[in-house]
C-alpha cells in the first residue's frame, strides 16, 4: 500500500531540497505535483483540492522560502496536513459493564467482513484480555455459517448459530442471553452482505441494530476498492450512524485513496486495518504513522510494538549486553531473522524502517527468500565459524556454499553484510535515548533528501600502552 505515491511523494521533496534558492513558484510546483499524485493514488478529487490549497495556504508565507532545509519544511506541512485528514482517531474499543459489549459487522459482500470478524476477537483477547463471541447472523450467503465457524475455530472463541433458523434478528437476540450465561464478554455479529448496497440488505442490518442495540457499528470496506469504498461507508453511515471503518487487505498493491479519503467524505474514522489472511493481523489506525508511511519516513512506533508482542524481554536484554561488549555472532544474527520473521513478511517490516518506504528497498535484496537464503548460509557453518566468522577463508567459503546451494561470493556478503550491521548494533548500543532518536530521524530524512545520515556518536577512547604514554608525557615536558 502506498508504494507509488510514497515514490511520488520522495522524488518532489527530493527536488525541493536539492535547490539551493526556493520560490513561491517552486512550492507551487511541487504541489501541482502532489496533487497529481493524490489523484492518481484513488483520493477523492475533493479531498485532493482541499488539502492541497490548506498545504499551499500556510506554506505561502516566508517559512519555506526562507528556511535553510525548504524540503524538510515541505515535508512536515504536507505530515501534518495528512494527520489531521486522516484524524482524529481514537483506535480502542470501550468495553461496558455489565457485559456483554455489542459491536455489529456491516459491508459488502468479499468485503472479507467474516475473517475480520475473527481478526477483531482475536484483537480483543491479546490486547485487552476479554473473552469474545462470534454471532452468525449471515443466513443470505450459502455456507456463511459455515465460514464462520471456521474463522472462530482459528480464532479459537466460540460461534453462536441456530441450525435451520432463516430470522437474523432471532439469533442476534438468542446469542446476548447465551453470552450473559456463557460468561463471554464481548458479542461480534456477522451480518448479511450483498454485492452493491441494496435496501433488503439495509433494511435487514437496521432490524438487527434495533433488537439488540449494538454499543459499536463497524463498516468493513475493501481498501482495493478505493473511492468505491468510501461511498459505500458514506450510505452505510446514513443508515447505521456508524462508529468506524476497519479498511481490509491493506497489505495489497492498491493506491490507498480510500484510506486518506474516507475520514473526510463520511466523518468516520478508520478504527482498524487488515495487513494479512492471519488471524493476528489486524493493527490499530493511527494518522500520524500513517502519514509517516505515506512519505517514506517509516513508522518506527509500530515497528517497536510488534517487536514487543514477539521477542523475549529477558533474550532481548542478554542480547543488548552481548552487542554493547561486541560478543554478537552469527548464532545470534539467525536468532534475531528467525524472530523478525515471526512479526511478518520481511517487506512489510522494513517498509516501517525509516528511509525505506516506497521503491527504495527494491535493489536491497532484503525480501522473504534471501531472508531464507541467509539463513541456509548460516546453517550451514560450523559452531567455531558461526562464533568467529574472521576464520571462514576460500575453501571453508566452497563447503558453505555447497551445503546452502548458494555460491561462494554469497558467503562472503552475508559475512561482509553481518560484519556491517554488528558494528552498527555495537554503535547503537553505545548510544542515550537522545542519540537513538537522532539517529532514527537523521534515517528519515535520509529517505526524503537521499543524503547519507551522519550520526554524531562518542567514541570510546582507546587505552594507551605503556611506551605510548611515556611518549605522550615526553612531548608534554617539551
């Protein structure tokens, strides 16, 4: 998501920041160029005009053309204009009590409104430890009920259905009264979709809402869609008064106009996106760093919290001491993919790297496969060449490459490669908080400018010999 228009959006800010004199009509220009870019990224023509002339608005004064860094400037306009139209969103889901919390599914059928069903139980027991429901109320779609129980298997929550009743409104009923008796706090109602927005199917989802008064209403859009998604959410609001928008297959290939778009056209926010098929992957929206996706900028806050929910507190903590004394091997490098792994596809994580956003990571060889292949290589060595990588020579290389299927010249980058992050490891382990986020910042404006960063970092000072300091006090006495 978001691929074209982050490029897009790099190469104006790119410019603007290689001029060494800006003028109005270089802004102008630049924003001619977003403009473009918006529209061809599926954003409402409207939102497009809107948020251009507010952008143009305040960047028409002296502050850009008198700034010493005009890109950098333009680029935190353009981040805070995109926060505020995503925004204001607040992602949590407010529990009642007593239980049980309602929350109704509405939208579109291949909408993928079932599997997100599951996708928000599951969200509901990891980060808020309720203990949810799935209700079928889809009785239009042959084997729904059947898909659903499927999803709430994977989900591993229970599935309320009436075998043989053809009345929605009677099971949604019938499941509230099973939750207070099952003790399950939190009921999420499947209901019917059709292909396009009809009344019976309207007419249905309203009778569900009135007979059991749903605390949330949650519209699921398919964010491939684009602009056909936010008209969807803005007659489903019509009729529902909705509380929020969960965008699906957010990790697809799709330009992203519904995602910048459907705050502004309906008044309701995204809540939730769909970023994978696997039942943990549904993330909280969030404008800000969204917005630092959308210009390349990273989004470090996600990044950090996957890392949490996956790595080990106490691995993590002897793993900081191992590079801080600059003991990191090989062993622990494969320890450290095997667990990036575990937080999703390599592209996806990298893509929350700040300077990485966009086409940039395309010539970096740092997919899914050459993850796997690394891992070959490394699998493939002795426990004395994983701990001193120095000692693998040309015939060591050969037996490496033969037993990974990989060649010998891979060796030595993956060695030459691991040698680089070690020492880059060792260096941010060395480092204050303020450093770090200097450093996480300099990346990012690394990936708007295509400078290379330069960290300002303490060296540690190296300890003399005993012939350097009789020499050091002979000059001293000179």
């Amino acid at each position: 998501m978001f691929e074209a228009l982050t490029d897009r959006f790099s190469d104006v800010f790119r410019r603007l920041s290689g001029r060494g004199r800006i003028t109005e009509k270089n802004v102008q220009d630049a924003m001619r160029e977003v403009r473009t870019a918006l529209l061809e990224a599926d954003v409402n023509y409207e939102v497009v005009k809107k948020f251009c002339d507010d952008v143009l608005e305040k960047a028409s004064g002296q502050e850009v053309i008198k700034s010493l860094h005009p890109g950098q400037v333009m680029v935190k306009l353009v981040h805070d204009e995109l926060i505020e139209l995503m925004g204001p969103v607040d992602p949590r889901i407010y529990y009642v009590s007593p239980p049980p919390t309602i929350i109704l599914m509405a939208g579109l059928q291949g909408s993928g409104k079932t599997t997100t069903c599951g996708k928000l139980a599951r969200h509901c027991i990891r980060r808020d430890g309720k203990k949810p429901m799935l209700v079928a109320c889809d009785l239009q779609r042959p084997a729904a009920v059947e898909q659903l129980g499927i999803v709430a298997e994977q989900a591993s929550v229970p599935c309320f259905k009436i075998e043989g009743e053809k009345n929605p409104v009677k099971v949604a009923r019938k499941s509230i009264d099973w939750a207070r008796k099952n003790d399950r706090d939190v009921v999420i109602i499947d209901t019917a979709g059709r292909l396009h927005v009809d009344e019976e199917m309207m007419k249905q989802v309203q009778d569900i809402s009135r007979a059991v008064n749903p605390h949330q209403i949650y519209l699921v859009c398919d964010s491939m869609t684009g602009q056909d998604a936010v008209n969807s959410a803005k007659e489903f609001n019509e009729r529902l008064e909705l509380d929020g928008v969960i965008l699906t297959k957010f990790d697809s290939d799709a330009r992203g106009g519904a995602a910048i778009s459907v705050k502004a056209v309906t008044g309701k926010p995204i809540k939730f996106i769909g970023v994978g098929e696997k039942m943990d992957a549904l993330e909280e929206f969030h404008p800000d760093r969204m917005a630092g996706r959308i210009l390349g900028m990273g989004d470090v806050v996600s990044l950090v919290e996957k890392a949490q929910q996956e790595f080990d507190e106490k691995q993590a903590e002897k793993m900081q001491e191992k590079m801080a004394k600059g003991r990191f091997d090989l062993d622990d490098f494969l320890g450290q993919m095997k667990q990036m792994r575990k937080m999703g596809p390599m592209k996806d994580i990298m893509k929350m790297m700040p300077g990485m956003g966009g086409g940039q990571m395309e010539g970096m060889g740092l997919g899914d496969d050459e993850v796997k292949q690394m891992e070959a290589v490394i699998q493939s060595m002795t426990a004395e060449e994983r701990g001193n990588p120095e000692i693998i020579d040309g015939s060591r290389r050969r037996r490496i490459a033969r037993g990974s299927g990989t060649q010998p010249q891979d060796v030595s980058g993956l060695v030459k490669s691991f040698n680089m992050a070690s020492g880059m490891m060792q260096q941010m382990a060395g480092m204050g908080t303020k450093d770090r986020m200097r450093m996480a910042q300099q990346m990012g404006q690394m990936g708007m400018s295509g400078a290379t960063p330069k960290f300002k970092v303490k060296k540690r000072s190296k300890r003399l010999t005993k012939k350097q300091r009789d020499r050091r006090k002979r000059k001293r006495k000179k």
